[in-house]
C-alpha cells in the first residue's frame, strides 16, 4: 500500500481508503458480517483511512464502524460528516448552524466509540456556507477542544471545491472524481494542489458502473433503496453504461479489471491524497486495494482525458 500526506495535516493516508455508504444499506440490503470482513480485509492490505457520515443509514455506519474498530481506534484516521437532517420533521434538509453542527458531532462521537475524529467534514455545504457559515468557528473550537484533529468540506458542485479551496480554511475537499467525473481536473484539483488542500476522491467506480459489471438490463433489478435507482434513472443508466465501455482499453497488462483501471487513474493525478471506493465484502477491498501498485501509462491518461473532454464522441 502507497501511503500519501493528507494536505498540510501532516496525516499519512493509504492512497486507497474504504467509504462506507454500502455498509448502511445505501446500495441495496447489506449483511452486517460482509461489511465487518470488508472492514477486515481492508485494515489487513493497510487501509489507514476510513471515511462514513452520520447520514449513512442515520448514524448505523458510524456504529458499524465502532464495533468493528474496538480495540483499535488508534489504527485508523477517521473522517465523519455532519450537516444532512436524517431524522424528524426536516428530514433531507441540511443545517450547517454552529448549534446543530456542535450537536450532530457529539453524537458521531457517541456512535463511533470515540473521543475524536480525525477529520470532521461539512457534508454538502453551499458556496454561501463555505464563505460565510457561522460553523468555521465552531470547528476551530472543537478542534481546539481536541474533539477534532481536522476539519474540511464534502461537495458537490465545482464552485463549491474552488470556494473552498480560495476561503482557505478546509484542510480537505472531498468530491466525486472518476473517469466519467473529470471536471475536478480541471477545476479544482489544480488550485488544491497548489494551496496543499488534502483531495479525498469519492466514488471512483461511478457507484459501481465502473466496474464493468453491469447491463442496462440490470436496472431493473436495483431496489428502490438503491442509490442508483435514483441516481441513475431513466435513460442515464444505459447511456453511462455506454460511456463505461469507452474506457475498456485500460485493462491490460497488470491491471486486471476495470474497477482497478478507474482507481488507477483517480491515483494517477497528484493532488489526489486518497480515493475513497465503496467495498460490499472483502473481496472487492481486496481487488480495490491492489489498484494502489498499478500505474496507468501518460498515454492512456492522456486518451481516457481526451474521450472525457470530447463528451465521449473522441
Ligand atoms: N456527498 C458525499 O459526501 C458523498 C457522496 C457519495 C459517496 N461518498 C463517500 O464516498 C464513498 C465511495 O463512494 P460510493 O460508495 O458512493 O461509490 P463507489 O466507490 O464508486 O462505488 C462503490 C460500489 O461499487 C461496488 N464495488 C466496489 N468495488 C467493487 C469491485 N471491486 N467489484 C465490483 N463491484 C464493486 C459496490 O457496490 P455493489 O456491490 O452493490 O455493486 C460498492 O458499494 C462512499 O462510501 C462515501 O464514503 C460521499
């Protein structure tokens, strides 16, 4: 296992660390055990860095991650996530107050077993709440406190990565990067490598479409709790399926599947400190792991950036 710094934290994490969406049910039905021995296998092939949200399944993948890690806490940098209402009347919303934020995050600690998190990131803040949220005092304090080692934000949109970076205060931008996501390229990654922001690249396999493994007639059978059942409705799983084809030409030589290829190439750029893969069971930790050694040569970068660039007409 690779082991890059984290931005300026002076953190030292695996270039392949483990999300944990999967482990609360947000891919269809999960067996407890499965993600215990995902956990394992990924602690055993020097995982260091583990990232969850209290929003995974309300808090459960916090608590999962608590009984799978007693005895040692020590062993992993741990990254939560505050700021999506999972519970009560405003369900779905967000609040990044100070209040709910110092909240939710005593409550994360409560779950995960915990007397710190290592990295507390603002899930999904807008522009208007990276420049001018109450919530950045809060974080120094709790930092202060020792309740946090590192605080930093999850985001969706580019202007939300390039706010961040440009405010200052993140010490990491989370954000999704995959070979069918490559706008941070060019939008973010630059500006965070040149500001030592710690880049956490999420959803490298496109939820699992970059695996290879799907049909188009396999929409059919994702269950409605199934993140892509929504996240890919109509006729936009079939035609990411079809980009997904494209970028078969990376599996060659060492690399042996197509999910190591997409992991590969989230590695393959500098700014990025640790790409976060979703791991069902101990095999797929395994084979996500092994992406760590593989390096994909400046030509095929270059191709797989070409088709991206090219809306995949190239
Ligand atoms: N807004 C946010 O902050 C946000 C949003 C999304 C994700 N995240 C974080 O990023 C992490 C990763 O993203 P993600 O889990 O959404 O997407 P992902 O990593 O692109 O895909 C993960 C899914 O792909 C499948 N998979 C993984 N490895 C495989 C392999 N080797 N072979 C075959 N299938 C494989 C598994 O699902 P199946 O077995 O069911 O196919 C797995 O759940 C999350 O767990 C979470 O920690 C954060």
């Amino acid at each position: 296992m690779e082991y890059r710094n984290l931005g300026r934290t002076g953190l030292k994490v695996s270039a392949i660390g483990l999300g944990t969406m999967v482990h609360a049910g947000h891919f269809g039905p999960m067996k407890d055990e499965e993600s215990l021995s995902a956990i394992e296998a990924a602690l055993d092939v020097g995982v260091n860095f583990i990232d969850t949200s209290d929003a995974y399944g309300a808090g459960y993948a916090e608590s999962l991650l608590a009984k799978a890690l007693k005895g040692r806490r020590d062993k992993v940098i741990l990254a939560t996530k505050g700021g999506n209402i999972m519970v009560g009347p405003n369900r779905g919303k967000t609040d990044f107050s100070a209040a709910y934020i110092h909240r939710v995050m005593d409550e994360s600690l409560r779950r995960l077993e915990t007397d710190y998190v290592d990295l507390y990131q603002l899930h999904n803040p807008t522009v208007d709440v990276i420049k001018r949220g109450e919530v950045w005092e809060l974080l120094e304090q709790r930092k202060k406190e020792g309740k946090i080692r590192f605080y930093g934000v999850s985001i969706n949109k580019m202007e939300e990565g390039v706010a961040a970076v440009e405010d200052g205060r993140s010490d990491t931008v989370q954000l999704e990067y995959n070979l069918l996501m490559q706008a941070p390229a060019e939008e973010v990654l630059p500006l965070a490598q040149k500001a030592n922001v710690g880049v956490i690249a999420r959803a490298p396999l496109r939820r699992g479409l970059l695996t290879g493994k799907f049909t188009p007639q396999d929409q059919q059978r994702l269950q409605a709790d199934d993140v892509r059942a929504r996240g890919f409705a109509g006729d936009l799983f079939k035609t990411e399926l079809e980009k997904v084809e494209r970028m078969r030409f990376l599996v060659k030589g060492s690399v042996q599947s197509l999910a190591q290829a997409a992991i590969a190439f989230c590695l393959a750029h500098p700014a990025v400190s640790v790409v976060i893969a979703g791991a069902r069971d101990a095999r797929q930790m395994r084979e996500n792991a092994a992406a760590s050694d593989l390096r994909l040569s400046s030509e095929d970068l270059q191709k797989a950036a070409e088709i991206w660039r090219s809306g995949f007409q190239a």
